[in-house]
C-alpha cells in the first residue's frame, strides 16, 4: 500500500493525471520559476557529464512527461557527443508515451520499486520528484541496475520546503472544495429544480437545493478569496463560475450531460487532491535522507554529502540532491 490506497489505483490516478496531456503542458503543480530553476539544474548536471566523458545510456525513473530527458536531449543537441540510448520508465502508461518523444527514449511502464531491467544495465540514472513515490527501496533498485563508474542523480520531494508548503495550500483549496459538498449539492439542484417547476416536487425542497448550493459556493468562495495565485486557484474559481453558469441556466442542458459534467469535474478534482496529498506524502525529512543515503552506501555506491537545491527568492528549499556513483571495478 502507498498512502492508503493500493499500488494500482495509486498507477491509476497517475494514469488519469497524464492521460490526455502533451509534453511540455503547464504543469498543474509547477511554479514556472520553479521550471527554471530545475532546467537551469539538469543542464549544468548534463553539460558536466559530457564533459566528464559523456554518457552511452540514460534511464528518466518515474520519468512523468520526460522533463528531465527534455532537458537532457536540449544539452545534447548542443554537443558533438553522440545521443545517449535513453529509457524512460513511469508507473502510468501514458506518461511513457509522452516521454518516449524526448531523445528518442524506449518506455517501460514500471514501478521503481522493482524495475525489469538487468543489474549493471545503464551509465546513468536519472529522478526528478518521482523515485520517492516509490519508497525508499527505489534508490536501491536504481543502484541495481548501474554499471561500474554509473552514476545516479536524484531531485527528492525535501520536507519543510518550498514546494511541500506550495501542495499543502492546493490541498487545503481542493478539500474545502471537496468537504463543501459543491458537487452533491450541484447534482441535487440539477435533478429536483425541474420537478419543482414542474410541481412533482414540493416548493420547499427546491428551496433547500438552493440554500444548500448558494452556502456550498459561498464557502469555496471564502477558500478562494485567501487562495494563492497558480493553477489551483484558476481550477476551482473556473469551477465557481461554470457551476453558477449551469445553476442559471440549467434548461439550457440535457440532463445526462450535467451530471456527466458534474461527475468529471468532481474525479478531476478528486485526482487533483490527491497529486497534492501524495506529493505531501513523499517530501522527505533529513533523517528519511540518511536513510536513503544508507541504501545507496550499502548498493556499493559512493555518495557525495547531501545537497539542497535553492529556490531563488523564496525561503525554503526545492528538493534534497543525491547524486552518487558506482565505484569502478577497475
Ligand atoms: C511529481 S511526478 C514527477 C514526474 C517527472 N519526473 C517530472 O519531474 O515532471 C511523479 C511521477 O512519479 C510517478 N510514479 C508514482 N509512483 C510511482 C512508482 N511506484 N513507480 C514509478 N513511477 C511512479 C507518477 O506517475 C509521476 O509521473
């Protein structure tokens, strides 16, 4: 089990996130200054291996859309050296779809914990926010599957940073949505108004629908009013105005497409929350680090001390850094 739900439905709502994506689509929980500071990161890290005596094959673990070998293939593209063999691998089939776009890469859909590929298989292992999603026995996997000198370079969710405290609102916003029961009420209004229009439920009910939908919207309302700016805001007062839309014009709609639409947008919102919840879940402590640090060190890795990337600006840090490599047999 992961955050209490099973491993499946934990690939299944990953699934559902990527599905229907294109490379390079805002990230719903991305900061694009955050982009920057991660792009700006893994092409020093590329361009240093280049430099260093290039890199014959490149695995993107829980790899997400490929911004990683985005990145990778950009660094590349500006070096005589040749392309690196590259493997994206991600627990939800769509997003190795998506990633197999960047240099070209071959998608496994797998979970880090137990990766199909022979020990000793790849120079270079790559993670950015995903390794953790997969527990700690990730970092050993992935120190499996190195070849003598391979290295591995790992951004890991930090607790107490930046973006932990950046999930932690969007989950408070998509709870208060979720525990205002916006959508029952939205799906009540939506079935008893036209009986009562059409007197085949009593006046009082469709009063209650109404009372109960307007203290629904107005306690999103107060939610969003001290929400910060980003996708998550844009969500839910998007969501406000269609529900406000729809409740004034309701004949306007065959039934079965409004509670199609309501029953979307509330699973949307639903996965939404969880993304964050779970992106919570995995930030990890300093000690969780030696622990995966301790992993590593027992894989026959050697590992350079513990790093954080800043963010620029903010107060807080954007992940813990690991980068360790596989010491030479020779
Ligand atoms: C926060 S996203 C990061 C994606 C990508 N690396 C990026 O930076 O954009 C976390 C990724 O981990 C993947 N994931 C979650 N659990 C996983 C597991 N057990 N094994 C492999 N991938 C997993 C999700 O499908 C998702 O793509």
């Amino acid at each position: 089990m992961l955050g209490g739900r099973t491993q499946t439905s934990e690939a299944a709502a990953w699934g559902q996130f990527w599905a229907g994506r294109s490379p390079g689509d805002e990230h719903r929980y991305r900061d694009p200054r955050v982009a920057d500071v991660l792009d700006a990161h893994w092409s020093r890290y590329f361009s240093d291996r280049i430099e260093e005596g290039g890199v014959t094959s490149l695995l993107d673990l829980a790899c997400g859309e490929g911004e990683v070998l985005r990145f990778a293939e950009q660094v590349f593209a500006r070096s005589s050296d040749d392309l690196p063999r590259a493997i994206c691998c991600d627990v939800a089939p769509p997003a190795v779809q998506m990633a197999a776009g960047a240099l070209n890469a071959l998608p496994v859909a797998a979970d880090s914990s137990a990766l199909p590929f022979a020990d000793a298989a790849v120079t270079c292992a790559v993670s950015q926010y995903g390794l953790e999603y997969a527990g700690q026995a990730a970092f050993s996997e992935a120190a499996r599957v190195l070849d003598a000198g391979g290295q591995l370079h790992a951004l890991v969710h930090c607790r107490g940073g930046v973006v932990e405290a950046a999930c932690g609102d969007v989950a408070a916003l998509l709870t208060t949505v979720i525990d205002s029961n916006l959508f029952e009420r939205m799906a009540d209004y939506a079935k008893d108004i036209p009986l009562a229009a059409a007197g085949e439920v009593p006046d009082a009910r469709a009063r209650e629908c109404v009372d109960n939908l307007r203290a629904a919207l107005d306690a999103v309302g107060e939610a969003l009013a001290i929400a910060s700016h980003g996708p998550a805001r844009e969500h839910v007062a998007r969501l406000v105005a269609d529900c406000r839309t729809l409740a004034g014009r309701l004949g306007h709609f065959a039934p079965s497409d409004v509670t199609a639409w309501i029953n979307g947008q509330k699973s949307d919102t639903a996965a939404f929350q969880h993304r964050m919840t779970s992106m919570l879940d995995v930030a990890q402590s300093e000690d969780d680090m030696r622990g995966i640090v301790g992993r590593l060190d027992a894989a026959g890795l050697a590992v350079s001390p513990l790093s954080v990337l800043e963010a620029p600006g903010q107060s807080g840090a954007l992940a813990w850094v690991v980068d360790a490599r596989r010491i030479s047999d020779a």
